[in-house]
C-alpha cells in the first residue's frame, strides 16, 4: 500500500464490538507482541514480492499478513476460483489436529486474529529446529501459551469466541487506537457504508502445507505443497543471477502466487495493500554474528517504533486548541486561514489547468 496514510482494517459485521481499528504497520505489530509477551519475533513489511525482496527477511519466517480492500464482491474478496476445489474451505473434521484457526466474531479484530493464527501455527516449525539452533525458538510468553492451550480443543467458532473474551488480548489491542477529539471514552468508531473496508488474512506453512487463514471463511484454505527442492536444483540455481533459491523458505514461493493471484482479481483495488512477514528477530543473527554496525541499525529502527507508536497514542488536541488560541491573541490567526485558503484553491486551480 502506498499512500502516505496506511490503510486500517475495517470489518464487514454487524454488531458493536469494542475493539477498535489499528494500523497495519510493523512498528504497530511489534509492539503488540512484545506487550504480550512475545519473544524473539518481529513484523517486516514487504514492498515486493520479488526474490531479493523476501531473501532480505531471512530463513526464519514464520507466516505472511496479508492487508486488502474488502469489496462487495465474493470473487475479489474470497480468491479466484473459491467454488473451485482447490480454493474450498476445509470441513471443521478435515482441519488438521496441529493447525490453530479461529472464526471471526469480533468487528475490528481481523488485525490481531491474523497475527495471531500466524503465531499459533509456528510451534511446530520452532520444535523441530529447537536441537540445531536455541536461538531459533520463539517464545509466545505465558499469556499466549496459556491461551493455546487453553482452546487447542477448541472448535473455530469456540476459538474465536475465547479471543474476544479475552480482556489481556483486547486491552493490548486497543492501546493502538487512534486519538479522536470527539469520542468519548469507552467510544468506538462504528464504520459507516461510505468507508473504504481492508481485511487482514494470513499465510502459514503447517505439515509442508501452506494454507491461507482467513476468519471470516468457514475453514483454513489449501494454497499448495511445500515442494522442498533438490540439492542439484539448488546448486544450479546458485550460478543464476539473484539471490540462490536456498536464501528464501519454499514455502514462501507458494504463498506468494496465491497473493498475486488474490491481487489479480482486485482490479483497481489492489493498489490498496499491505503485505509484512512474521520473522525472527533480526536482532538475534546479528548479535550471533557480532555484527555490531547492523545491530545498531536494528536498535536505531526499534526506538524509532516505539517513538511512532507514543505519537499514535498521543492526543494533539489540545496543542493544537492552544496553539489557535494563541495565534488569535497574536491578532494572526485570520490573516493565516485566508493565506491557507488561497493556496488550497491555488493547488486546485493547478489540478484542474
């Protein structure tokens, strides 16, 4: 997505829930996990889908989060083809044992319900290298892993229903709201028709299976098989220009056709996107391979988030009720609204010439 104002997941539900609409933003994200307790995990935001683009997010990556326009359309919301075979809902009885997906029933929680089925279907993945590597591991903290397992039983309507029952979730969720001078305190935004509507989905890899996690569907969607490539392939494609296949999960180049085919379909909405990674911490692979310049960088850009993210929480209303007040004290404040008024008809004067 590239306009100057991210877009803001807006959801298509009746009903009043009070949770509210927060940015997709990685700075936004992080923070969410950390005031979680999530450990050794962090968002990266993806401009492209090209392979320099996703062999800069390194191997560990742990699902993607997809942002899109929600349209009253079943094809440009659901995918190409969803009556087809490859694109139908499992059953509730045909989800796998393993894999964490929740139905939707809170308005405004698509952002930290995709966050969520990303992290709850990482466990596997993290065992599994556990042994080579420690740092390797994510931590979901004690509120996430009670809750895991707490409704690992669970049937998605039951799962999605504990998520919104959850007062811890909701809370951290809501710390990102966005400053209005003319709501009240407990208020929360209710979307009217005329709004533009995103909806986040996520993608994760769950048995060498990727699978599309969207909580407004009646059950996960297959993408594809995780083809794992042979070493002679590998050694080939290393003598091409362009990062060696081996620098990005295979998982990764099925997900990613499934999003281009998803953004075909959109038409003129699929300016309108945001696309991050759920990835390990890069912190962790530069402190393993002391690489101090990068790990400052990486500290540089964190205390930058958490910067952004105080200006989020922050209420500029009465600095700006202030500062009006003091330039008509001043006897400035006609004088600058008449100016301010003539250069917005100059510019669209300027548009129309």
């Amino acid at each position: 997505y590239h306009s100057t104002q991210q877009p803001r997941a807006i959801e298509i539900m009746s009903g009043g829930d009070d949770w509210c609409t927060i940015e997709s933003d990685p700075g936004v994200f992080t923070s969410m996990l950390e005031d979680l307790g999530v450990e050794g995990v962090e968002l990266q935001e993806l401009w492209s889908l090209d392979d320099d683009s996703l062999a800069q997010l390194g191997s560990q990556v742990y699902g993607l989060i997809f942002l899109f326009q929600w349209q009253n359309d079943d094809k440009n919301n659901n995918g190409p083809n969803d009556s087809a075979d490859e694109r139908k809902p499992l059953d509730e009885d045909a989800i796998p044992p393993n894999l964490f997906f929740a139905h939707q029933v809170t308005t405004n929680a698509c952002a930290t319900q995709a966050i969520l089925s990303v992290l709850f279907n990482t466990q596997q993945l993290v065992q599994e290298q556990e042994d080579e590597n420690e740092t390797d591991k994510v931590s979901l903290g004690p509120t996430l892993s009670e809750f895991r397992s707490f409704t690992a039983e669970f049937p998605p309507l039951l799962k999605g229903e504990a998520i919104r029952s959850s007062e811890e979730i909701k809370k951290i969720h809501n710390s990102f709201s966005r400053q209005d001078a003319f709501m009240t305190e407990g208020k929360v935004h209710i979307p009217t028709g005329d709004e533009e509507a995103f909806h986040f989905v996520a993608y994760v890899p769950v048995n060498n299976v990727v699978y599309e996690l969207d909580g407004l569907q009646s059950g996960p969607i297959v993408v594809g098989d995780v083809v794992v490539p042979d070493a002679n392939a590998m050694d080939d494609d290393d003598d091409k220009d362009g990062p060696p296949s081996s620098m990005i999960p295979s998982w990764i180049s099925v997900a990613r056709r499934a999003i281009q085919n998803r953004m075909q379909t959109m038409g003129e909405a699929a300016i309108k996107f945001n696309l991050m990674a759920v990835t390990q911490d890069a912190r962790i692979a530069a402190r393993m391979q002391g690489d101090a310049v990068a790990l400052s960088e990486m500290e540089a850009k964190r205390h930058q988030w958490k910067v952004e993210n105080e200006r989020r929480r922050h209420n500029y209303v009465p600095l700006c009720i202030t500062l009006l007040q003091e330039l008509a004290k001043l006897g400035q404040l006609t004088s600058l609204q008449r100016e301010a008024q003539e250069r917005v008809a100059a510019k669209r004067a300027a548009k129309k010439g």
